[in-house]
C-alpha cells in the first residue's frame, strides 16, 4: 500500500477515534458501535472520492461531526446524522437506506440535510434559496438539522483555500448574508465571530490579513494592559470568595473590520479592541442575578463606570437565551475597559447558544424563545410563496439580531427586530388585530401605525371591524409576519375583484351575444392599458375600468398595429457586435478600462459605483454585459446567496487612462477658508476634477459631499488621507452609492 495511502488512513482512523473518546455520547458501548456502524456506511459509500484540496471525502463528514459534539455540544443522534449527512447527495446510497439501518429520526434530519437535485426551472427560481427553504422545512420538525448545516459550513469555510476564486466568493456572501446571522439567532457567538471572520478572509484578503498582523503586534501591549487592570479586580473578588476565572480577548477581526467600515476610523482610533470577562461558580442558595450585580458592586467601587454603556440582559436575556452582564468602566491611564459578567451556566449558554439550554434543568423557560421562533419560522413556510427568493428575504428579515422589548396593557413582553413599528407589534399579537389595526397608542400617546417603536414602549392597539390592510402598510412594517399577513390579505383582496371582474366581463358580452375568448382578450388587453388578462379583471372589478365602450373596442381594426409589432421584431434580430471576454489563468474575469464605451463587456453597478481598486465580482445577466459589483454590496451579497452561479470572478488592470467617479462626505468646523483649502487640495496639489461640490454650513458645523473623478482606489485613499489633515476637517469618507 503506498506510504500517502497509509498517512491518510491513520489520519481518518485518529480522526475516528477522536470523535468516540471526546464526545458526549459513549457513555455506552452501544452508542460506540452505532457511531461505528454510521462511519462505515459513510466511508463505503465515500470510497474512491476526493475532496477539491485532496484530501479522501470521509474526512469532512468526521470534521463535520466533530465540531457538532465538540464546539456545539449536541449528541449522538446528531453526530451519526453528521457522519451521513452527505451520502445521500454524492453517492448510490438512498434515504430509505438510512432509515432501514438508523431509523425514520436519523433518516429525516440526513434528508433535511440533502440539497434539492434533478428538474428545476432556473428561470423562475434559484436552487440555492431552494435548497436553504428545503433545509428549513426540516426545522419545524427538528432544530439539530440547522446546528449540523452550521458545522458543516464551518468546516467548508475553514478549507475553502482549495477552491477557485469566483467559488469562494459565492460561498463567502453566502456565509456572511445568510450563515452567520443565523448562527448569532440560535446563540451561537463563537461560530458566528468564525464565520463572520472567514467570510472576511475570502472576501477581502488583504484587509484580513492586515488587521489580523494588527492584531499580533498589539497582543504583548494588551496582555500587560489586561493584567494591570485585572489585578485590583481579582483582590477585590477574592476577599468576597467569588471562584471564578478572568480573562481577556481582542474583538474578532470582522468586528473591528465592521467598526473601521461604518465609522470610518482606523485599527489605532478603536479604542475597545478587547474585553475583559468574568465566569464564575455560583455561590449556593443565591441567585446568580443577584451575584452578577454584586460583582458589578465591586468593580464599580475600583472603576468608574460609563453609564449609558451598561447592558442588562440577565433581568431580560436575549431573543437568542444570550445573559450576561456588560459594562465599560475608566481603566488605568484613562482607557475604557468592556467588562462582561457570566455565570459558567450563562457562559456555555453564550458560546452554543440554544444547544446548551438542553443541559439544564430550567431550560423550558429559556427554550421558549427558541420554540416562538421557530414558530415564526413555520408561518413562513406554511404559506411558502411560489419565488424562493421571496421566500429567502422573508427569512432573512427573521434573523434580526439587534431587538426591543416592549410591553402590552397587561405587562407581557414582546420581542421585536429594531426599527419595529406599532403594526408590527400589532401583527405579533395576532394577525386580525393586526388587519384591523387603525392607529396606537404608546405610552397612553395616540400615533400612527408607522410609528417606530422603542425598548420599554408600553403598546395598546386600536381596531376597526371595517379596516383593511393597504399597500403602504407593507411598505413600513419589518416583521416577515406583518408582511406575509398583508401580502396575504392583499392578495385576497385582488383575487375577489378579479372574480368580480371577470363576472361583469362574462355578463357585458353575453349582452352582444359573445363569450370570452383569447382573441377577444388579445383585443381587450392593450384597449384598456392593462399587462394581462388578471390586471384587466382587477380593474373591471375595481371599478377603474368601465365596459360602456366595449361594443365599439372589439369592432376596431387592428392590423396597422400588427404590423408595426412585426416591424419591431425584425429590427430586434439584427445582431449586436459581440463583446469579448478576457480571462487570467485562474480563470478570473479581467476588467480592461482602456475598452471604447461600446466594446466594454461590463457595466458598473450603480448601487455601490466600484473604481479600480475595488475587490470586485461581475454577475452574468442573461445575454446583457456582465454587472461588476463591489464584494462587500448588498445587492452583490444578495447574489452570492441565492444566484452563485452567475459569479464571476474579476480583476481590474492596472492602467490609468480612464477617470471614475466617485463621491466623498465630508464634515468638521466651518471655519474661515475651510471650503477654499478644500477645494485647493482636491484641484491643484492633487490635480483631481471635480464634479459637483455641495458643502453648506450650520451652526459652526459644515457637512456635504463632493462628486469628483479618481482613476482607482489609491487616487481615492490619498485625497482622503490629504483632506483629513486640513484644519477643521474633522471626517472624511467614500459614499458607495450614488444616485
């Protein structure tokens, strides 16, 4: 047998053996020969394939496994699922195979597990939100299905090297879009920061990169800062005779990436770049509110504390079961310090999330928030519209991760995304009360149904017998509930007036002695300026469109129209001058600036306006010139979830020949001669154009943007870096879209 073959034997064989002795369920040898039994139906079936970086395919499933048990927690039924979660897709192997040997439990969540395969009409739908929904389906049923999805992701991201560059982007938005933010639902903080940290990787690898050997360097600077702080606060617990562990870690690399993005700072100006925690062992017979407040008491009495930083959520957890107690205290040499407090039960809880409300005792309470999301879930699904893209958004809307508390009459508490309004929480309560909603009242204040809600909003709703849901109502609630009710009612809403006017249609031309038909329709259509045959029912049933004229409609003669359609489609065949594609060696997409407008095989997205420089992806449109998007869009992060097969990867060359345009914001002190060295800066030390300019001034504040030509990204960076040293200048940053 060849040495490679041997090496990777035993490296499976350790994998294996790892799996059985430091994990949760061999508290048996029967759990130990099922795990057996489940590895060597995998590893059969697996025989002979390999994965892209070479490695023999069983190693995955083993790594998938793996994490379940070891970084989620879970047990062995959802370790044997992740053992087999990917035979049924890859390999001969059936789902009724899985039940004849594991039973309809195993069987059922492997199932949940296997992406969608066979006809599918691409046209219409997107397989990748297709395979999300089908996944979801199996949530209802049982939440290990999402927990074993999230392990394999992970371990996907952790060997996406291996993979080419269009792939690891589509795999990265789609990690970042859909992954991570519902790793962060279901608590599970450290494979959400994992995920959050690699998707940056594949996304931006420089910045990655950059932050990540930031981080390294500061790491000896922050132990000595960690320990000088520590030091009073351990005294100080000791004396108490709190058992508990400190310790200190940096904020994950997409957080202080997230943090330089949004407020536009650099890696030094990031002044919480770590936080100090605290677990401890309760003390008996108290509760541990009680004590998390008590050690709050004691470092306060060393520390100031900042009091708008404090963030209680022991008296209320999070939608997610996430308790603990934050604060930001003065530390030594005038350094703000985070300071988080856990129990060691609230600690696990923290770091998997809803997986580790199973091992206590109390968990019921807990577990609710989980069940009424799950429950939520189940709504959507159970009227699933017919675009799972519809679908995926809808979805996406569920996994808010900042919330608000408020109140009804009585006093219960209800969870809502931010930004929540009143007929959200209308539509919480009950999707009748939310249809019959007419107005609120917040705090014993009449408002609207748009208004905003607040944490701590006591909420009362206002109901007529004779409202119903409008258009505009979508438009302002958040909650896929809200707007699955109203899209709902709305469409029940049209389907009555499309019978009703397709009744009065029937009845005015039995009057002529006709009957419907499509020639009649085809007349009909374009005569009352509706797009098909639905819109001209709705219309006649709304009462927008009148049949008095229809005599005189169908007896008009219609062929000049025919023929200029004719006309028209003619002229649509004659064929366009193809557009050339060039790619590198890796097979990446090449965006050559130096093209005429007309030869250009790509059009920049208006959405985030990328220049060169920019990391960037093209998305093919049908026959149309590729669409080159930003990495870090919206939109394009949309794609890479739902679309990935239309990824492209791209590069810009290197040459300077052709200005673009891009948009600054601006702000500081409107001091004298401030918009001139402006001005000045842009036009003669750094012999930029300028586009638009539109500063005003306030109260002794300036703000506004400049629309200005740069050739890349490095052309941009320096004019921001030269406009921030002016006098007065107090922030300086690229606006991505434009209109």
């Amino acid at each position: 047998m060849p040495e490679k073959v041997l090496i990777e034997n035993r490296k499976i064989d350790e994998l294996l053996e790892q799996l059985i002795s430091n994990c949760n369920f061999n508290s048996s040898e029967k759990d130990v020969k099922l795990i057996r039994k489940a590895f060597n139906m995998a590893n059969d079936a697996h025989s002979g394939m390999r994965r892209k970086s070479g490695d023999p395919y069983i190693i995955h499933p083993l790594n998938v496994a793996l994490i379940v048990c070891e970084e989620i927690g879970l047990g062995l039924t959802s370790t044997v699922c992740a053992i087999l979660h990917d035979v049924v897709e890859d390999t001969d192997l059936t789902i009724e195979d899985i039940e004849n040997a594991f039973g309809k439990k195993i069987a059922s969540i492997v199932d949940g597990l296997t992406k969608i395969s066979g006809v599918f009409d691409k046209e219409s739908n997107s397989l990748q939100a297709e395979n999300f929904r089908k996944m979801l389906l199996t949530l209802s049923d049982d939440v290990r299905v999402i927990f074993i999805k999230l392990a394999d992701r992970l371990h996907n991201m952790r060997t996406l090297d291996s993979l080419p560059r269009n792939t690891q982007i589509k795999i990265a938005g789609e990690t970042i879009y859909l992954y991570a933010p519902l790793a962060h639902r279901l608590g599970l903080y450290t494979i959400k920061s994992e995920l959050e940290d690699l998707s940056l990787k594949y996304r931006y690898p420089e910045v990655y990169h950059e932050i990540a050997e930031k981080i390294k360097l500061t790491e000896e600077r922050r132990l000595h800062v960690i320990n000088h702080f520590s030091l009073p606060i351990i005294d100080a617990l000791d004396k108490n005779g709190f058992d508990f562990h400190i310790s200190g870690r940096p904020k994950s690399i997409y957080s202080i990436w997230q943090k330089m993005h949004q407020k536009n700072v650099t890696f030094e100006e990031i002044y919480d770049l770590f936080a100090i925690r605290i677990v401890f062992n309760p003390k008996p017979g108290i509760p541990e509110k009680t004590q998390c407040w008590n050690i709050y008491s004691i470092i306060t009495d060393i520390y100031a504390p900042k009091p708008e930083r404090i963030r209680d959520w022991v008296s209320t957890p999070k939608a997610n079961g996430y308790e603990a107690l934050h604060t930001t205290v003065m530390g030594p040499k005038g350094k703000w310090m985070e300071v988080q407090i856990r129990s060691k039960r609230m600690d696990e809880i923290a770091e998997r999330g809803f997986a580790a409300h199973w091992h206590y005792k109390d968990k019921s309470s807990q577990a609710s928030e989980l069940d009424k999301w799950i429950k939520r879930i189940r709504e959507t699904l159970e009227s699933p519209t017919a675009d799972a893209m519809e679908f995926l958004d809808d979805f996406k809307l569920n996994l808010f991760s900042s919330e608000i508390l408020v109140f009804t009459p009585k006093g219960q508490i209800i969870t809502l995304p931010k930004d929540a309004t009143a007929l959200d929480f209308a539509y919480d309560i009950h999707t009748e009360i939310g249809n019959k909603a007419i107005g609120a009242k917040v705090n014993h204040r009449l408002v609207p149904l748009s208004h905003i809600l607040s944490s701590g909003d006591q909420v009362e709703i206002l109901t007529s017998d004779v409202q119903k849901p409008t258009l505009e109502w979508y438009h302002f609630v958040t909650t896929v509930k809200a707007k699955s009710a109203i899209k709902n009612a709305l469409k029940a809403e049209t389907k009555n007036r499309t019978e009703v006017g397709k009744n009065l249609l029937i009845e005015k031309l039995k009057e002529i002695n006709l009957t419907p038909s499509s020639r009649i329709l085809k007349k009909l259509i374009p005569a009352y300026d509706t797009a098909h045959k639905d819109e001209l029912y709705s219309k006649i049933g709304s009462g927008i469109v009148s049949l008095d004229n229809l005599k005189d409609i169908l007896s008009k003669n219609t062929k000049s129209k025919w023929v200029r359609v004719w006309g028209l489609s003619v002229g649509r065949s004659q064929k366009k001058p193809e557009k050339k594609e060039t790619y590198d060696s890796s097979g990446t997409l090449i965006l050559r600036e130096t093209m005429e407008d007309e030869e250009r095989n790509y059009t920049l997205a208006k959405c985030c306006n990328p220049i060169p420089g920019d990391e960037v992806v093209a998305v093919r449109q049908g026959d149309g010139p590729l669409m080159v998007h930003r990495t870090d869009c919206k939109v394009a992060l949309k794609i890479m979830s739902s679309q990935g097969d239309r990824l492209v990867a791209a590069k810009w060359t290197q040459h300077k020949v052709l200005s673009y345009l891009a948009r600054i914001h601006l702000n500081g002190w409107d001091r004298f001669g401030v918009y001139n060295a402006i001005t000045n800066t842009i036009t003669k030390e750094l012999n930029i154009s300028m586009r638009t300019i539109n500063l005003h001034g306030h109260d002794g504040i300036f703000d506004g943007t400049i629309d200005l030509y740069v050739h890349n990204t490095t052309d941009l960076n320096n004019l921001i870096l030269n406009l921030m040293k002016l006098k007065g200048v107090e922030a300086v940053h690229r606006v991505e879209a434009m209109e």
